[in-house]
DNA sequence: ATGGCCCCATTTTGGGGA
C-alpha cells in the first residue's frame, strides 16, 4: 500500500502535477489540503480514484483519494468544527486521517482554533486502541516541532509552527504510541516539506517540516519506507505547491 | 539561467497563507 499526503495548495491549479505524481509514483491513496475549492467544483483527478471531498469555497479544504474502495468515512469530527479540515476513511483495514490543521499566529484568536482543533484531534482517537488499530494520520500539521524541523532556529525560535505549545502537540502524539516515520528515517537530519513562496526559500533550502506521517504501532510493522519528493517543489513550471509531496510504503 | 510569492474572489486590489 502505498499513501502520499500532499497539500497542494489549490487542486485546480494543481491538477496536471497531482495527475502526474498518481501516475508516476503509483499512488494508491492520495491525502490532499488546502483544495481550496468547493465539493460540487473539484475537479476530476482520475476515474481509478475514489474521492471523498470537504471542502469549501476559496480557503482551507480536504480530499482523500483511493484505489481501493473506501469502506467507511466522515468528514470533520463529531460536534463542531466550522473549517472543513478533517477526514476519516477506513481503507485496507486501515484508519486514515487527514489533516490540515490551522496555521494559527502567535497567540492570537487563531492560535486559540489551533490547540482547540488539536483538543478535538485528540478526542477524537480515544475511540481507536492504538496497540491494535493500524491508524494513520497524514497531512500538514501545521507544527515545526524541534530544531531539525526549521532551517534556521534562532529565526523561528518564538514564531507560529514553533511556540512550546505546538511542539507540545507534536510529542503528545509521540507519547501516546504515534510514531513519525519520517523522523524515523531521517533521526538527525534536517528534513523539510514546505518552503515559502516568497525569497527564494527552495532553492536556500531555508525550508519547515510542517507535514507528517504518524502511525500507530501495529501499523508500523508493516512500514517500509518514506520519501519525500523535494524535487517536485523546486521544478519551475508548472508552478509547485509551497509543500512537497510526501510518499509512504506499507507491506499489506 | 544561480532564482526574491501565489492563490482565490464580493476579481484588476486585497486578504490569507506560513
């Protein structure tokens, strides 16, 4: 099985990019953010795929997309959410979550809807036993969680993705059972999947890890490998994300 | 070539992203 989380920053911008990593990459489940764009106006990625879509005129929005039949799926979590960023799906026996959690600001009225969207997260999986679930939770976390997250520390030191509380979040996650593959892969090294617009970032490497593929144990074991596809972020045209695709293997 | 933003919409300027 493999998954791939990509926020895409716009799907209908980013169609002929999606088209070709389906395609090149073999991909069999396909997480998207940031859709930016309503359900009745996504557009046709592939008639192989099943969407499930949630989504909303012009900002924010979520897509999974499989090969396989989707058995069972729910857009936003129980009770309220008023930004569609969150999608269940069961898979392959598997409990796929994606998300796209708030950027949030430095602690402002936004950053109160970050830790309020992570409560809900968190409630969310106690329904799940994560030492028999295979549970996976993909997508842009919106968290830079330690100093191998930021290029440059002293810079992010006090800023959004970086503030105590969301590296708290990230290793609640961690301390719960959810293991992050890529942080796996790469113990001690400085990997990023977003990199600004804005000054050239791409091509200074001055990047964030902002995405995350967490699995629970029993899912683990069935882990093969992760890469992260930075060479789709640094092609000119057409034009990329601001995030890089990121691809995950499971041996079921 | 050595890079200096890109998306959407109540669209030709402004707000949001991170």
């Amino acid at each position: 099985m493999r998954i791939c989380t990509f926020n895409v920053n716009s799907i209908r911008s980013r169609l002929e990019i999606v088209q070709n990593l389906l395609r090149d990459f073999d991909i069999d489940i396909l997480c998207m953010q940031e859709i930016k764009v309503d359900n009745e106006n996504f557009p046709l990625i592939d008639r192989e795929y099943q969407c499930v879509i949630h989504g909303q005129k012009r900002l924010h929005g979520v897509a999974t997309c499989s090969k396989y039949p989707i058995d069972k799926y729910q857009k936003g979590f129980d009770g309220e959410l008023n930004e569609p960023r969150f999608i269940y799906t069961l898979i392959n026996g598997t409990h796929i979550i994606n998300i796209y959690a708030p950027l949030g600001d430095n602690y402002g009225d936004r950053f109160e809807y970050k830790i309020y969207f992570y409560d809900k997260l968190f409630e969310y999986l106690k329904k799940f036993d994560l030492n028999k679930d295979k549970i996976l939770i993909c997508g842009d976390f919106n968290i830079s969680h330690t100093e191998l997250d930021v290029w440059d520390e002293e810079i992010w030191q006090g800023e959004v993705t970086h503030l105590p509380e969301e590296k708290a979040i990230l290793s609640k996650f961690l301390d719960i059972g959810f293991i992050d593959v890529i942080r796996e892969k790469y113990k001690n090294e400085k990997v990023f999947t977003f990199y600004d617009y804005r000054g050239a970032a791409v091509y200074k490497n001055e990047g964030l890890r902002l995405d995350y593929i967490l699995v629970s144990k029993p899912l683990y074991e069935k882990f093969k490998d992760v890469e992260i596809l930075t060479s789709i972020r640094r092609k000119r045209k057409p034009t990329p994300s601001d995030h890089v695709p990121i691809i995950a293997d499971f041996d079921i």
